[in-house]
C-alpha cells in the first residue's frame, strides 16, 4: 500500500502491513521503529516462545506496528494521527477479539492515552478501535533497562 500523508513517503518504505491471520483473536500492536519488519532480534524468538507457552495458537495472531513507516526515532503524535487510519482499517479487517497494545505508541494509537506506566495490566474499551485493548510495554528484550521501543 503506497501512502502520502506523512514525509516517510519520500524513503519508498511505506505502510508495513499486519503480520498473521487476517481473522485473528489477538491483535498485538507494538512499537517496532528499529526495524522494516515486526519482529527483530531476540524479541522475535522471545515472542514467540511466550506465545507458545501461553497455548495461543499462531493462527489467532496478527501482529502489527503502531507507525506503519520504518524509521528510526519515536514518531510524533502528529504522525501517528496521519497513520491512525491504516491501524483502523487493519482492526477493522481482522475484527479480533483484544488488542495487546504494547508500549507508548501503540497505546496512543489504540486509546489516545500516552502513560503506559498508568493504563498497563488493563483492558479498556477503545471508542477509537470499538475492540477492548490490553496495555502493557513493549518487550525489549535487546535492553532489558528500557521499558519501551
């Protein structure tokens, strides 16, 4: 999908798209802004060792990213604003049962809060997403100091 609306147009790296079933029960929401692809590094083996341990079938999981542009700092409320539409329409499609919001973004982009330290270990309803959202931080398991990505 080839997107304008926000200045990463310019870098041909536009609009990353879900990962997994496009009828999950799960959506995972993250953070990822280290790397073109969802999962990188150690937290790709890690996340999907806990998925396993957790009896989570890999067909009930969609995994995407917050800010749909690779890039290599945190993304401003405004971008994510512009980018909002792609998450709404990906929930829309998959139609899961929760959404894990992993980490600042990915909680801003789902409920328009931006404390992860107050919402985390949660369910909200989101009236952005109409889906109840799970907040908790985004595993970095490269850092394990750093809370977010």
């Amino acid at each position: 999908m080839i997107c304008t609306k926000c200045k990463k147009y310019d870098n041909n790296i536009n609009c990353i798209p879900y990962l997994g079933n496009k009828n999950a029960t799960y959506y995972f929401l993250g953070n990822s802004v280290k790397s073109k692809v969802h999962l990188f590094g150690k937290f790709d083996k890690n996340f999907w060792g806990l998925i396993r341990f957790s009896n989570i079938a890999e067909k009930n999981i969609a995994i995407s990213n917050s800010y749909k542009c690779f890039t290599e700092s945190k993304p401003t409320e405004s971008e994510l604003n512009k980018c909002f539409i792609h998450i709404l329409r990906e929930v829309n499609k998959i139609k899961p049962k929760l959404i894990i919001a992993m980490g600042e973004t990915a909680l801003y982009q789902t409920l328009g809060k931006t404390n992860v330290d107050r919402c985390r270990g949660k369910v909200y309803y989101s009236d952005k997403l109409k889906c109840n959202v799970y907040v908790t931080h985004f595993p970095d398991f490269e850092d394990e100091n750093k809370k977010d990505i």
